[in-house]
C-alpha cells in the first residue's frame, strides 16, 4: 500500500513540475530566452558608450557627445549590466507578472521598439554599424 501511495505521489509531483503555464511549447517568451537576453545585456551592455556617444553628438554636437553621450553611454551600461545579472539569476523563474517577458512596453511610431519605460533600454543591447531591422530600399522611377 505504501509503495502504490508513493508511485502515485511521484507520478502527480513529476505532472505538475513538467507542465508550466508560463512557457508553454512554442512560446516566444520562455526561460531560454530570458537567458539569452541576459547574457546579452552583460557581454554587450558596454555597446551603449559608443551608441550614446554617435546619438548625442549628431543630436547635439561633437562637445555634447563626448561628455554627455560617454557618461549616459556608462550609465545605461551600468543599468543594462544589472538587469543582465538579475536576469541571469533569475532566468528559470518567471518574474516580471508571473511571466517570462521583460518588463518592456511597445513604443515608437511603428510599436515595433520594446522600450524599458523608466530606463529607456531595448530589450537587447543596439547592434555598431548597419542596423538590418530597418528597410533601406531604393527605387528606380521609370
């Protein structure tokens, strides 16, 4: 009697650990990808000294990037480098709403940016050079 209570517990323990709602099959937001985005917010958290530095100084000028866009490049990467390591602590549980997502909101003219609403940071780091997410198509009028 005893070894039928047991296999029967073990039967519904081991149920209930393999299902969870949270990230079903085919999810977009699971626990990998969590682990993806926090690794990549601690190896190229640091790619927003440079980005910042190009953005305010077209924005503002040369004198403005390089003190301006250096110390807000250090602090965004400072920010980015923390969620990375929450993230990467934290990757098998779902933290933000019992939820896998990142605490992101859509923003920009297309919602197609996830923007963090208090810090301002994309869900992963700004990519140096050509950004491929944007078309750049010409047109030959006839």
């Amino acid at each position: 009697m005893r070894k039928l209570i047991l296999i029967a517990s073990l039967f519904a323990l081991s149920g209930a650990a393999c299902a969870d709602i949270q990230a079903p099959p085919g999810a977009q937001y699971n626990s990998s990808r969590k682990l993806g985005r926090a690794l990549a917010n601690i190896l190229y958290g640091a790619v927003e000294i440079p980005e910042q530095f190009f953005r305010r100084g077209s924005q503002s000028g040369r004198k403005a990037g390089g003190t301006y866009g250096i110390v807000d490049g250090g602090q965004r990467t400072l920010k980015r480098m923390g969620y990375g390591f929450y993230e990467l602590l934290t990757f098998y549980c779902p933290t933000y709403n019992g939820t896998f997502k990142p605490p992101y909101k859509k923003c920009g003219t297309d919602w197609r940016v996830e923007m963090n609403p208090h810090d301002g940071l994309s869900e992963f780091p700004p990519e140096l050079g050509f950004e491929p997410s944007f078309s750049h198509a010409r047109r030959q009028s006839r």
